[in-house]
C-alpha cells in the first residue's frame, strides 16, 4: 500500500515570497490533514479535511495560508506572504474515518531567509 | 483546552538499558493516547495506542498503560537498542473526528 506523497521535500524562500505544498494521501482515507512542526517542538494542527470539507481550522493563519482539497483527494497547502517565523516543516496525514490512527508523510521543509 | 506535557530529551542510554519516557495529559473527557515516533530522515508513524482507562498498548517491545487517575500514559522499553534511536511523541485525540494534539516530543538517543 502506497504512503502519504508530499512534495517538494525541501523548499527555500524569501520572506514575502509564495509557496505551495502538495499531499496525495493514502488511497480511500477520508480525512486528511496538514500540521506544522517548528523545530523542538511537536506538530500543530492547521488545517483538518473530512472529503473535501473543512473539519478543523481554528489554528490556521488565514490572512497568508490557505488550503484546499479538490474531489476529496489531493491536498494544497499555499502561504502567501511567507514570514521568517513560518520556517517549518509541513506533515501532510491522512486517516480512515474515525480509526484516530493517522499515517504521516515525510513531510515538505520551508526556510524562510 | 487538551494539553500533552512530555519530559524534556534527549534521553541518552546505553543498548540495552531500560528506558521510561514521561508523558501526561489534559483533557475534558475520555481520550484516547498514541506514542507515535520519527526516526531520522522519515514521517511520523504510530508505535502504539490505547483507547480506555487501564488499557495497555503494545508494540516492538514497547508499552504504554491508560492511567486515568494520573492522567499518564509513560512509555517504557525493558532493553532499548541502538536502532531505538528516535524523537519520541505522545499524543491524544478526542472527539468523533480523530484531532491528534502532540506533545513537544523526546529525542532518545542509544549508544552501543
């Protein structure tokens, strides 16, 4: 069984500059997620997807990100202006309905210089 | 709001130590607790969990007991090993849609 795909792996920018990350889950997974791990500390939920709906994105800054989950599939996670404190790494997961067991990809790592 | 407090790491041992990592929680009702771990270079992925009070999960030769009344859930190894080396995560979820809130993490490192 295929993991979760991200990608790129590693991404280097500018502040004030755009990026945007792209998570393919595991086939037939409901619910996927996008989480922010800033280095010492433990992931952070910014953005939860049940289909293609919005569950969860309460800890989302939406003034510069944005996500979207076309068809209940793929996923895009987009920030715009970037900001020096955005610097992280972006763990894409995805879950069956209702399991609470999430399968994690290997996650996409901005700088921001 | 739910909370995890793991201890602070890194854990140092030698191969085949035993090793106690510590984590409690806050919650408002009845989650359920996962230690998910990263090894070097790869994603998060789940050791081991327990969806009730008193339950033990298990997995590789790690454990971890559902204690309610001290609201814990410790992760223990009898032999840690090299290949052991890893930032360990405590986690819990509640509610119908399976939310993970992590801890900061540990990070063991095991010499031989």
């Amino acid at each position: 069984e295929a993991g979760v795909a991200q990608s790129p792996r590693y991404k280097i920018i500018e502040k004030r500059q755009s990026v945007a990350f792209w998570c393919n889950p595991i086939s037939g997974h409901a619910t996927l997620y996008w989480y922010q791990q800033i280095l010492g500390q433990g992931p952070k939920l910014l953005i939860q997807f049940q289909n293609n709906g919005v569950v969860d994105d309460s800890q989302l800054p939406k003034d510069r990100f944005s996500a979207e989950r076309l068809k209940g599939v793929d996923s895009t996670l987009k920030i715009q202006p970037a900001k020096l404190e955005d610097s992280a790494v972006y763990l894409c997961a995805s879950s069956k309905l209702g399991t609470g067991e999430l399968f994690f990809g290997e996650g996409s790592r901005l700088t921001v210089l | 709001g739910n909370s995890v407090t793991q201890m602070e790491g890194p854990v140092t041992l030698s191969e085949e130590a035993f090793l106690t990592i510590n984590c409690t929680y806050t919650a408002t009702g009845y989650p359920s607790l996962f230690w998910y771990v990263q090894y070097p270079g790869e994603g998060l992925q789940l050791l081991l969990k327990a969806t009730k009070a008193d339950d033990k999960g298990s997995n590789k030769g790690f454990e971890a007991t559902y204690r309610k009344e001290t609201t814990s859930f410790h992760l223990e190894k009898g032999s840690v090993q090299v290949s052991d080396s890893a930032v360990y995560f405590c986690a819990l979820s509640e509610g119908g849609y399976s939310t993970l809130t992590f801890g900061k993490g540990t990070m063991l490192l095991v010499s031989p």
